[in-house]
C-alpha cells in the first residue's frame, strides 16, 4: 500500500517516495522479511556497523543517486555540492543556510522542531496513544515512568516523523532550559509507516533519548528523539546548563529516518486545525523546521 501525505503549503495530498522501498515492504510484509528483521537487523550491533559504514568515504558514491532520486534541494544547505561531503553521513547530517528556515518568533507560536512529516492529538489518553491509526501504546511504556506520565493526561500528543530525505537536524521549540536529559536504550526498529502498521509499540522498543524543557511558553514540555533502522546514534549538540533559544540546534540523527515526538500539558497549546483535521483523517502533514504548529493556550 502506498504512503501518502498533505503537503501543507499546497493542501495537496501527496505520494510519499520511499527509500529502500522493495526490501522495507519484503521485510515488513513477508514472514521471511520478519524473521531476518527479528534476528538481526532491529539489533544494535548491524544498525552501528551500516551506520560506521555511512561515515567512509566509498559511500560517498551513493549522494548524487540519492539527491536525484529524491529531489533534494542542496543549494539550501552550507555545502551546495556533493563533492563538498566526505561521507554519506556527512551529507545526511548537513546543515542548512542561517535563512533556508524561518522560525516563527512569536511567542504565542508552537513551532515545528524538525522537517518531516506530522500527526498531532490532543486531550490525549495516556494509556492509548497511537503510533499509527489502529495501533496504540502507553505513555508510562514510553517515558518509563507512569508519574511523570500523569502530567500529561488530556494534554498534547505530536509525532514527526523524519524520512531518509529530510533535514536531520532538530531543534528548540521555545526558549527554554533542559532540566534533565535521559537515555532509554532499546532496538533500531524503522519508524516507517509500514513498519508502524507492522511492529507493536515501536516508540517504546526503540532507543530513543528524553529532554524534559522548561520552556517560556508553554511549561513543561517532554522532547524525545527515536533512533530507528540503521541510525548509528543520537547526537546531541545543544550546551548543558545553559539556556536555549527557539529554533537553536538541539542534535541530529545520523544515518536512516528518525522521529521526534512532543508532549505538552493539558490546555498549554491549541495545535493548528489542518494539522489536526489531516491526523483525524488518517495523514500525516508535512512540516518544516520553525514554522508555526500551533497556539499558546493563555
């Protein structure tokens, strides 16, 4: 089955392209594909050696394919040529021009963290969050503690979700302070819609890292990152104990799709109508880094 979206700036919907989609579809869809998935690629061990595999310079063959394939706009990153990169990761980790974004300075404006491709839920149910239409989990299995769990009750749910094709970089929502930053460790499922329709509580299985902010804005808000199929790790950029600013770099993703996932207390924010119409509608919306999401609630 085919992945499609709405491409907010048109309100088109839109086919997704897939990277690696024949081998992601015989992986997911197949009983051969699950096993060879269960026994070795969801471990951390393949995911780092494909991922070290990604920073050698033989793979540096693979950007102009990708670029093309894929329709990627270089002349908005800082390296405008492919030559410019020493590895495939090098590429994948780009970072863009100071203007290939704008961030949304109001501070009544929720903006996006990342590039990608959004669900958003609110008045939430904490112990029946979906992943994916039809699939759900709890939010106590994905932060690892149910009191800090019930703060979110009836509060606001986002996923980005990051294609191999987007920017990979992640970023403050609001001016804040990191509070606490902690590691969940877990398996490299992919985060791809046909994995999600395929693999229970993927969030929850996966690695992922969680940042509790006090924001300016918007109180306190939980900002987790979710490695995924062959990421070889989270990087985390921003400077400890000191304060951040909106739109500022917070890490990136190496190789592979990741996902960025939000929580917000009950009655902080009011997430954007077509953002919410497209999720009750079973789309995804795509996003960019900066761009407005949503209202503070005052």
């Amino acid at each position: 089955m085919d992945i499609y979206y709405i491409d907010r700036s048109s309100g088109e919907k839109k086919k997704e392209l897939v990277a690696g989609e024949k081998l992601m579809r015989w992986t997911f869809e197949s009983r051969p594909g699950m096993f060879f998935l269960e026994a070795i690629v969801k471990k951390k061990l393949i995911s780092s050696l494909y991922g070290s595999f990604q920073n050698t310079y033989l793979s540096r063959r693979k950007i102009d394919k990708f670029v093309s394939e894929f329709k990627i706009d270089l002349s908005e990153s800082s390296r405008e040529h492919s030559k410019e990169y020493r590895s495939f990761n090098d590429f994948f980790t780009r970072k863009l021009k100071p203007d290939a974004r704008t961030v949304d300075s109001s501070a009544d404006s929720l903006i996006s963290p990342s590039d990608g491709k959004m669900l958003a839920y609110q008045d939430i149910d904490i112990d029946s969050l979906y992943q994916i239409k039809g699939s759900t989990f709890s939010l106590s299995e994905l932060l690892g503690s149910a009191e800090l769990a019930e703060e979110y009750r009836k509060g606001t749910f986002l996923i980005v979700r990051l294609a191999p094709s987007d920017y990979h970089r992640f970023h403050f929502v609001d001016d804040c302070t990191v509070a606490s930053h902690s590691n969940i460790d877990g398996d490299f499922y992919s985060v791809n819609p046909i994995s999600l329709k395929s693999i229970e509580k993927v969030f929850c299985r996966n690695k992922r890292e969680l940042s509790v902010l006090d924001t300016h804005n918007f109180g306190k808000v939980l900002y987790l990152e979710v490695g995924a199929t062959f990421v070889g790790s989270i990087v985390q950029t921003f400077k400890r104990n000191s304060g951040q600013k909106r739109g500022d770099e917070k890490g990136y993703f190496k190789f592979g799709g990741s996902t960025v996932l939000l929580l917000l207390k009950e009655r902080s924010v009011e997430i954007d109508s077509d953002i919410l119409r497209n999720t009750a509608l079973g789309f995804e919306t795509s996003v960019r880094m900066g761009e407005k999401i949503g209202c503070r609630i005052d």
